[in-house]
C-alpha cells in the first residue's frame, strides 16, 4: 500500500511497494474532503442544565425511573489535505463534545440515535435544497464504551469490578458520511472539524474520551478521494505539502477558533466529562 496513489505521484522515484499488510483489518474506510460538505446554523439550542450539579441531579431522576441512562454519540470523519478530521461540537469557546445525546428512555437504540443527530445537525424546512439534504446516517462499528458508575462527573472506558449498577453507558459510533451532506449547527455552538493530531493525547484541551478517538480508529485504513471521486492518497497517508498544515477548523458559529487561547483550565473537558 502506497501513500500516494499513482496517478497523483509527483516524484519521478516510485517508492517501494510492500507486500500486503491489512490482514484481519476491518474494510478500508473512504473519507470525502470538507468542501464536499455544506455547513450552516438553525436556531439555538439551550443546554438543559444551568449546572454540573443540576444535569446529575436529572440523571438521578431518569435513573430512578427509567434505569440506566443509554447515550450514542457519533464519530464524524472527514478529510483535509489527507488527513483525517473528526467533526465535534464547541460550546462555551471551552467545552468539546460530539454529536449525538442520551437516547428517550422509549427510543430504539438505533432510530433513537438518528433522531438525535437529526435534532442536533440536520437542517430544518427549506433552509437547503439538492443533493445531501435528506441523506439518511449510516451508523457504522461501535467504537468504544465508557460507563458512569456514580452520579458524578467521571466516567471510564471500562465497569469496576465492584459495580453492578451503573448510571449511564456512553457509547461511541464511527459514523461514514456520505459523499455529499448538508449539516446545521445550533446558533450558540459551533462546528469543528479537528485533525486527529490535535487531538491525540491532548486530553488537557479536549478529555479523556475525544483525545482517544485516534487509538479508536487506528483500527481503519483509510482512502482519501477529492471533489471529483478520485483516490489521491491511501494509508499511511502522504506528506504534508508546503504551507497546507492542517488545523482545526471553524465550520459553522459565531467566531473563528483561537486554539488554546480559549481554554480555561479545568475545563468540564478535563474533569472527565
């Protein structure tokens, strides 16, 4: 496997080819680059809770009536430059999150999801016609599980030992997005598109849960088409052209994003979500 397919190489050196080496390795992934993508903003969306200790006290409600809270959340990728960025969400200019919400307690897992995602990044009425508008999601492998044992902030990528009665399972879906789709994001978030190097071990800016989205789909290989359906590059990727780092990306908000200059410390990203 090459990094840069044939047809794009521009070195008169053609690299030595190895033998194959994806062996019990799910599907190769296709990503589509960011400009296939339409983004814009629909009316706010209110967080629920005015606090940390008001958004527990409701999980402790939801739990004494309906049990264990079930949460889906989605992992959006896409490419610049051949590079994969995950699509989340920032509220606040500090905290991170992505796509997707804790499921009615009368929801199928999966349709319930949807509708989540629906609720958070779909457009409403007329807003955008043509191609992507209605497209459907398609929810790919569960990639990870992280439980709350208590009503507290911490959560885990595994259940102690000692607890039989969690609160709430988050579950994390590697969401494939189509070719082309039109996505609106709520007036008082914004929409992020974040290189996996930003956010690998990085969990001082985003938590413990999203700065191990690259250990979770490092599973993956990868092919990177552009804007006309061409294959430009596959696993392991190519260099980064002159100029073209990547970074992250305000798609949709109010304001463009100023790195870790708009971190505060301690942060609900860092305290375990």
């Amino acid at each position: 496997m090459s990094t840069a397919t044939v047809t794009t190489m521009q070195s008169s050196q053609q690299p030595v080819v190895p033998k194959d080496f994806s062996a019990k390795q799910p599907q190769t992934i296709r990503l589509y680059p960011l400009s296939n993508y339409t983004f814009g903003t629909k009316e706010t969306q209110p967080e629920e809770d005015p606090s940390v200790l008001a958004r527990l006290k409701r999980l402790e409600e939801h739990y004494d009536k309906h049990g264990m809270r079930r949460t889906c959340e989605g992992i959006l990728v896409c490419h610049e430059h051949n590079h994969p960025h995950v699509l989340m969400l920032q509220i606040a200019n500090a905290f991170f999150k992505l796509p997707g919400d804790y499921l009615y307690h009368e929801d199928d897992e999966i349709e319930g999801f949807k509708k989540r995602l629906n609720e958070r990044l779909a457009p409403v009425g007329s807003q955008f016609s043509g191609e992507g508008v209605n497209e459907d999601w398609e929810i790919g492998d569960t990639l990870a599980q992280w439980w709350r044992p208590n009503f507290e902030t911490f959560m885990y990528p595994f259940l102690p030992g000692h607890v039989t009665r969690p609160k709430e399972c988050k579950k994390l879906y590697f969401i494939q997005l189509p070719k082309k789709k039109v996505l609106s994001v709520p007036k008082n978030m914004k929409l992020l598109a974040v290189p996996l190097f930003e956010l690998y071990d990085n969990t001082a800016r985003y938590g413990p849960q999203l700065s191990a989205i690259p250990h979770l789909l490092s599973r993956y290989n990868f092919e990177f088409v552009d804007e006309n359906d061409n294959v430009v590059a596959a696993t392991p990727g190519t260099p980064m052209p002159e100029g073209q780092i990547p970074r992250t990306k305000v798609l949709a908000g109010d304001e463009q994003d100023q790195g870790m200059a708009d971190y505060t410390e301690g942060g609900e990203n860092g305290q375990g979500q």
